[in-house]
C-alpha cells in the first residue's frame, strides 16, 4: 500500500491539471462565499461570516482534493489495467483502492487544516469550543469522500466522463449542504431535506464545533447520517465497483 501510494503521490504531482483543480479552486471558492453571505441575515440564525465560510473551506477541499480528485484518479486507474493487475498480487481490494486514495486523502487533510487555520486568522475567528466535532467531522468526510469517489467512477465509463458524472454531488452540496447557503438561513422544510445530503454532516459537525450551538442529539444525528452514506457507499462500491475497463 505504501508503496502504491508512493507512486500515486508521483503521478499526482505530475498531472497539472489534477493539481490546479485540487490544490487551488478550494483556496479561491470560500471568496464566492463572502460574496453570497454579505447580504445575509447571520446574526438571527447565531452565525457569523467566519462560521461559514470556515466550513465552507473545508467543504470545497472535501469535494475538489479528495472526491473529485479520485473519481478521475479510479477510473483513469482502471481504463489502464492498473486495478486489474493489481488485483493479481498480494493486495486486497480494499487495500487497492486505499492506497490509490491516500496521496488525495492526505492532501484534503492538511489543505483543511491550513484552510481553518488561515479563515481562522483572517476572518478574526476564535478557537472552536467543542473542537472534537471538527475532528469527527474531517475524519468522516473524508471516508465518506473516497467511498464517494469510488461509487462515482462505478459508472463513469471515461475520464472525460468522470468530469461530468462527479458535477451532480457537487452541485447539490454546494447548493444544499450548508456550503454556500447555511441550513439555518433556509426554510424549515428545505433545511430538513438537506440535513439528509452526504456533505451535510460534515460541515453541521464542523460548524457546531466553531459555533458550539449543536446539541448533542444532533451531533449524533449528523454523525449518523454520515455513516449511512458511508456504508451505503461502500456496499454499493463492493457490489457495483468496475476492475476492468468498461466497454
């Protein structure tokens, strides 16, 4: 695994374009954000601009680092032969898909921390109060992404493809998991509904921990919900899941 890693880490470093959409959309997005919340009411909903583009952040490095890196990552893989001849040695499948998924993995991980770190400082944000629901939250996302990521490429039969196949979870958890829009500025029925999309556990558990407003009824909630679609997702990768390539 180690060194499947190793070797993905190389090509990550060498493919340009897996570098910009990775490393700098996420940097740039949270600055889209302001420009949506400034005509908000935070104050009544008890939030600030730093609780949300703080999360917001981290959000965009879930999906742009980790899921929609890897969907392009799994399938290129695939289309290959890689998978299927790594399928020949000694490594599990799930251990293929791991260690195929650590260079992104890790890269969303320290990009979330820099990214709160520096929203933190420039947005005049104090230390989080219950800072285990962050951890809980990142730690969850990012599973939660390369299972995501892996049910994605199931039915991306290209890379080009796998560009488009990766926009719907984008779009829906920029528009409706509390990213752009916070779930407490929204109408009671539509904020229900969201509570129930994939990214929205995570950025409720990471935006409860900087405003230390969620309740531990609804820490379990979201935490809840965020294992369901991970283990939907993971179920559905183990049944569904392409080792060769499609024709």
């Amino acid at each position: 695994m180690r060194a499947l890693a190793q070797a993905e880490l190389t090509l990550f470093l060498r493919n340009r374009g897996m570098l910009v959409s990775a490393l700098f959309v996420p940097l740039v997005m949270p600055f889209s954000v302001r420009s949506v919340v400034d005509g908000m009411d935070l104050k009544e909903a008890g939030l600030s601009i730093g609780t949300v583009i703080l999360p917001a952040a981290i959000g965009f490095s879930l999906l742009f680092a980790v899921y929609g890196a890897l969907v392009g990552v799994f399938v290129a893989r695939r289309e290959e032969l890689v998978l299927k001849r790594l399928r020949t040695g000694e490594l599990r499948d799930i251990e293929i898909l791991t260690g195929a998924a650590l260079p992104a993995a890790t890269t969303g991980l320290v990009q979330s921390l820099l990214l709160a770190s520096g929203c933190a400082v420039l947005l005049d944000v104090d230390a989080p109060p219950a800072p285990h629901l962050a951890v809980i939250g990142l730690l969850l996302g990012l599973v939660m992404c390369v299972a995501l990521a892996a049910l994605t490429a199931s039915f991306s039969r290209t890379t080009e493809s796998a560009q488009v196949t990766s926009l719907p979870l984008m779009l829906v958890s920029f528009l409706g998991s509390g990213i752009t829009v916070p779930l407490e500025v929204l109408p009671d029925r539509v904020a229900t509904f969201c509570e129930l999309l994939p990214l929205t556990p995570v950025i409720t558990l990471v935006r409860g921990a900087w405003t230390g407003d969620l309740s531990a009824y609804e820490a379990l909630g979201a935490v809840l919900t965020g294992l369901a679609w991970t283990v939907l997702s993971v179920f559905a990768v183990r049944r569904w899941f392409r080792w060769e390539p499609r024709r």
